[in-house]
C-alpha cells in the first residue's frame, strides 16, 4: 500500500485515497522508481518504488524539482515537504485552496532465505 500524504486546508497531514474524490487536480505526475517523471490523464496504480504527486491549485513547483526531492525523499512525507518548502520560499506563504497530495509505494519486505 502506498504511503501518502497531503497539503490540506494549509496543514501537512497523512492522507488517504477519500480526499483525491474531493479536488479535481491540475496535474498528476507520476514517477518511476528511478525517478523518471511523465504527465498522467488519470492516477495510475503505483508499483514499489513508484511516486504519485498531484495538485489542484496554484502550486509554483518545476517538474525537475519533483524529480530531485523524489530521488531524494526517504518516505512521501518528506518528499512532500521538501516540495511545499520550495513553494513557500517562491510566494512566501500557502494559499489555504492549495491541495496536493504525494504518494510513494513502499518497497515490499524482503523475505529471508532460510537456505542463506
């Protein structure tokens, strides 16, 4: 299952799949795991590794800053932070309209080999 997180009403907060029902996003960017971006018509189903960023709203983000901090992002959340601090430092605020939501499918646990 993907972790996910959002930018809601002004807050950073987990999220689930129930807000991407209330917002009509502007984009949809989807990652590969190694961070190749492409432009999306719908929210694809997310392989480990994989990233989903979308927003609806004035978000001042450039496609390359969403390949680096996903590159470089532990987990969705600090990817998502990473990517609302670059918006914050171009406007110097969050408008509270603002929705994005980040989500990034965990890698699935290695299972131990007993014969290792």
């Amino acid at each position: 299952m993907a972790a996910a997180y959002c930018l809601k009403d002004g807050r950073l907060q987990p999220a689930g799949n129930e807000e991407l029902t209330e917002y009509t996003p502007e984009i949809i960017y989807h990652l590969d795991a190694q961070g190749m971006l492409r432009e999306a018509e719908q929210i694809p189903d997310l392989k480990p590794g994989e990233g989903l960023l979308l927003y609806a709203g004035e978000f001042y983000i450039e496609p390359l800053e969403v390949q680096i901090d996903f590159i470089k992002a532990d987990s969705a959340r600090s990817w998502l932070e990473a990517l609302v601090l670059r918006h914050v430092e171009r406007l110097r605020g969050i408008s509270e309209t603002l929705f994005v939501w980040a989500a990034i499918e965990e890698e699935a646990p290695r299972v131990p080999d007993p014969l290792e």
